[in-house]
C-alpha cells in the first residue's frame, strides 16, 4: 500500500550533522523514536519511521526574501 502523504523535505548542513528525527522542533504528538540519519555516506536518506527525506546541502536557502 503506497502511502498517499507528501512527506517533508529536511535541508541539513554539514555542521548539523549528525542529525536524527524526529527534528527538535518537531510537535510531540507526532514524534516517534529517534533514529539518526546517516547522511555521512550519502547525501540524502529518509526516516524508517516516518519517510521524511534529510538532504545534505552545502548552504541552508534562504526562502524569506
């Protein structure tokens, strides 16, 4: 069964890494355990519990302006 949802995107730089999910800033309602994602080898890799993809990027955009 192909899950429906979009899942989130997640820009990581280097200096985060390593970097896990649920995020700090994620709701506590909608948290699972933590995992961390290896980014170190690849520079994308999703969450096994909730499928949202970490990309590692060298500079975070800036999508304010």
């Amino acid at each position: 069964m192909k899950n429906s949802k979009p899942q989130s995107v997640v820009e990581v730089t280097k200096s985060e890494l390593p970097m896990h999910c649920p995020t700090p800033d994620s709701a506590l309602w909608n948290s699972h355990p933590r995992v961390y994602i290896p980014l170190e080898d690849s520079p994308e890799a999703s969450c096994s519990y909730c499928g949202t993809v970490f990309k590692l990027v060298e500079k975070i955009k800036d999508d304010s302006k």
